[in-house]
C-alpha cells in the first residue's frame, strides 16, 4: 500500500488519485484552492430565492427537500438552510423544508431520538420511506454474499429516493451534503461539482453494480429496482439536487457541536470504528460497510476522520496516525454482528466465513497466526 504524502490515505481507496508530487487531491485542494464560501452563500441564496418562484408556479407545498437521517450533518443541514432564508427570505414569508428519511436497515435507539430532532426541534416535517422489508432484505443478503457489501444497493436507495420523491412532490430543490470526491479525496473532475448529477450518481453511488443491472443478473423485476435507481427525468424537469457542501465549508466538528446544542446523542456503548463517537450512530448496518472496507481496502473510518483533521491543520501526521493505530482495525461488536445477520437472513457462521473471503491478501498478510496489513502506515 502506498500512502499520500500529506494524509494517510492509501491508494487502495476507490476513485482515488494521486498527483504526481504523491499527494491526494483532498490535502492539494485545502492547500492551494484558495474558496470564497461567502461568494457561494450568496449564490446558495439566490438559487434558494428561485425555489420560491418555482414554488409558486408548480404550487408546491414545500421549497426545499433535505434527505435525513438523524446524523449531526443531516441536522446540519436542516439548521443551515433555516438560518440561510432567515438571512436573506425571513421577511418575506417563513421557509417550507421537507425532510426524507430512507429507513433501509436496523435503526439504534440513538438514531432514532436524534432524527426527532429535526421534527420536534426544527419544527422540520420529516417522512419515513422504509422499502419492502423482505426484498430490501434480499437484496442486502445479495450484496453481501456476492459483493462484500452489504450497504450497495442501499446507498443507491439513499441518494435515488429523495430524488424520485422530490419529483412527484414537484419539490424544485434537493440538498445534499457534501461531496465526497471533493472532502474525501477522489478524481478532480467530479471534486468541483456542485450539483449531484447522473455521471456523479454513476461514478460515487453505484460502485461495483448499477440497480438495473443487480436485478438482470439476479432475476429481479426491474420495476422493484426504480427507486434505487437515478430518476433521469429529473435533470429534465428543471429540478436541481445540491451539494451544501460546496457553498458551506464543510466541518464534521462544526456540525457536531451544532447538533449537540440541540439535543444530538453520541454512540453511548461499542465503537463506531473511530475516535470519533458521533459518526454512524444511527444505524447498524452501515458499522458493518464500513468493516469490509477495512478488510478489501485496508483503512476504515478513523483513517478518514484522521485525514480530515490533518488537512484541517489540527492533528500532526503522527497524532494521526496514533489514532488509526488505535481505532481502525476495531471489528464489530457480537451484537452489531447478530443484528445484521437477523436482519440479513444471513447465520452468524456463514456471515464470518464470506467476511473472511472479503479480506483482500495482497494487502493482509498472516504473522504468527494473526492477520496484519502488509507496510500499514508506512
């Protein structure tokens, strides 16, 4: 494994690139993109003053639609768009959000308290879409089975149906939060978008198999596969589906204490595989993603969260990497296990024995009779 020259993200990460210099497009931006947030909050504005005349037009019940979760980021991003039409709409009339949450897996306790939040604190509407337990469960169990992933069809699922949704609400804007290929480090030409897009849908959300072709090489109706899948006729329709995270500084930390001022619960028990305890809390099924990550690609989340705060300038490469020491290679606890595998339809013994082919052995090797990664962190 070969690793940035700033960060310790190694290339093993999917749509990764390294620059000639050995530098990660993340760490080069923060060093030499020079952004004016303020400029684009006005742009954010102006595009938020247009959804009321579309409104208006479409009569249309809200003006803007926030996928949720009842993360600190997906709260965030409730709070945010308030505060912003305050600044610039409050005088005017009162901002219409819509939240849509995309329940696809086995919710914590935690997770469900903090996405009343965004109700009984933001006083934001929020609607639940839970897909046909027993299919969603199929195709989880799938891509478990043959991909080693058992989120694959369910970020399709997360970034399509808030999309389809806003369609048939005549909703004119979705806002996301950030884009990965521009805070987590992928390819340049997506890093700058703005707007999530087909060909960004295709390039960060379909990973190793698009909906339609999952329900070809499985027998499945590809009809059962519509909301996994992008609405093309959205582009078409004059909708726009955003990334915040291009005109609002993005800053897991920030958005942390924000949350937690209005009431966000951390992981009180277990690891979230990060020395961060308020990251993936409120669902389990993700916990379980982000282990075979670490067995097909060698890092997990402590290593992204590490690489956030180096390129912030508040943790040395050494501090760093004490951290990912410490908390990447952290499996899953019994239960998180347990609660999958219910769910999942899939027995204990054979979950534990597909993990074990997920793990990829040009990067782990066997020392002593325990599994290492070869040259970790070097």
């Amino acid at each position: 494994m070969k690793y940035c020259r700033s960060c310790w993200m190694p290339d093993t990460r999917p749509n990764l690139e390294f620059g000639n210099d050995g530098i990660c497009f993340a760490c080069k931006k923060d060093k030499t993109v020079i952004i004016n947030y303020k400029k684009r909050r006005e742009t954010l504005a102006l595009i938020l003053g247009s959804t009321r005349d579309a409104m208006v037009k479409r009569n249309c019940p809200y003006h803007v639609l926030v996928p949720v979760s009842g993360g600190k980021d997906s709260i965030y991003q409730c709070w945010f768009m308030k505060q912003l039409w305050d600044d610039y709409y409050k005088e005017q009339e009162p901002i219409k959000i819509l939240g849509v949450c995309v329940d696809y897996g086995v919710r914590t306790p935690e997770g469900r308290e903090n996405l009343s939040i965004i109700t009984d604190v933001l006083n934001i509407p929020v609607i639940t879409y839970r897909p046909p337990i027993n299919f969603h469960r199929g195709l989880v169990r799938k891509a478990t089975i043959e991909f080693s992933d058992p989120d694959l069809m369910s970020h399709c699922l997360l970034y399509a149906y808030p999309l389809w949704f806003a369609l048939e609400m005549d909703i004119p804007l979705v806002v996301y939060g950030e884009n990965p290929a521009a805070e987590y480090t992928g390819d340049e030409g997506f890093a700058g978008d703005s707007m999530l897009s087909l060909g960004w849908f295709n390039r960060y959300v379909v990973s190793q198999c698009d909906p339609l072709t999952f329900a070809e090489l499985y027998g499945i109706d590809p009809n059962l596969m519509k909301y996994y899948s992008y609405p093309k006729r959205f582009d078409q329709n004059k909708n726009k589906a955003i990334f915040l995270g291009f005109f609002d500084k993005w800053d897991a930390d920030a958005h942390y204490e924000i949350a937690k001022d209005l009431g966000f619960k951390t992981k009180t028990e277990g690891t979230t595989g990060s020395f961060r305890n308020f990251v993936g809390v409120d669902e389990i099924c993700t916990r379980i993603h982000q282990w075979f990550k670490v067995l097909k690609f060698g890092y997990g989340r402590a290593t992204d969260h590490a690489c956030e705060l180096i390129r912030k300038g508040e943790l040395t490469k050494i501090e760093a990497r004490a951290l990912i020491v410490e908390h990447d290679l952290i499996p899953p606890t019994e239960d998180e296990i347990r609660q999958f595998c219910l769910f999942a339809g899939i027995e204990q013994e054979v979950f534990m024995n597909f993990a074990e082919a997920a793990r990829n052995t040009e990067i782990w090797i066997r020392n002593d009779g325990k599994w290492e990664i070869n040259e970790w962190l070097q």
